[in-house]
C-alpha cells in the first residue's frame, strides 16, 4: 500500500505516477460519471458515492489490477489490514472478492487530492464515512498488474 498526494509524486514507482500524472490532467470535478479509458488497458471510474457506517461498506481485494483511490471532494475513511474470513470468493470475471471482516484494521483518512494504492491481495474497505455520511466524488484508477 502506498499513501500519497497528488502533488508529490516525485519517488513513486513510473507506472502509478505515470497515472496519476495523466490524471491531474483531468477536469475531474467537471467530468462525466462513468468509467474512461487512459490508453487500452488502463481505466478509471469516476464516481460520487455517499460514505457509509465502516460496518455497512464492502471488504474487498483484486488480484488482476493495482487500485489507486483518489479523493475529488469531501472526505473519505479507508479501512485496511489483514485478510479476514471469506465471504465471497474470488470472481476471475469481476476481478472482486469480498470479506467478512479485517484484522487489525487500520484507516486512513483522505482528504482532495489524496491517495492510496492498493496492490493485488491487499484487502480495503473503501467509502467510510468520517463523522457522519457525505457525498464525496473519487476516482478508482485500475491498473493490469501485468504492467506494474
């Protein structure tokens, strides 16, 4: 897992700063919802979703794509850890297995402009909310790991 800022991304390995480079190059509180295309393989979803109760939101991992979550607006709390019981097993088409739970669960908290990588295997829980629920608009960066 790395945590960053967009405007630092001097000691980033070249293929996530090489993303995240294209994507300051966004208009992205203006651009439609929905996912768009960097080049044939690389993509990103754009997307305002409402944070929820930790308890409430999805414990996830991949393992064909490298995550990078970056914060728009608002704020976001992130869940991460250890893999904990399975709850969905892992969909090759999808890309997406779930969890029961994390252990020892550590959180993060985004704030615009932040954001974290997840690689492969690493579980997460994304959209908590800090205080109370809120909108916030975010961007998942989805990146083959055959190009890492």
């Amino acid at each position: 897992m790395i945590f960053g800022n967009i405007n630092d991304l001097e000691y980033l390995p070249f293929q996530i700063k090489k993303y995240l480079e294209l994507l300051k190059k966004q208009d992205l509180l203006n651009l439609e919802l929905k996912q768009h295309s960097f080049d044939s393989q690389v993509f990103f979803i754009l997307m305002e979703v409402k944070t929820s109760d930790i308890l409430k939101n999805e414990v996830e991992a991949h393992q064909k794509f490298i995550d990078i979550h970056y914060l728009v607006s608002g704020e976001e709390k992130i869940g991460f850890g250890k893999k904990g019981e399975i709850k969905k097993e892992y969909s090759l088409e999808e890309d997406y297995e779930t969890y029961e739970n994390i252990l020892d669960e550590q959180f993060l908290v985004l704030k615009p402009g932040n954001f974290v990588v997840f690689s492969p295997g690493e579980v997460h829980r994304p959209t908590c909310q800090i205080n109370s629920s809120s909108l916030i608009r975010k961007v998942v960066v989805k990146i083959p790991i055959h190009l890492y």
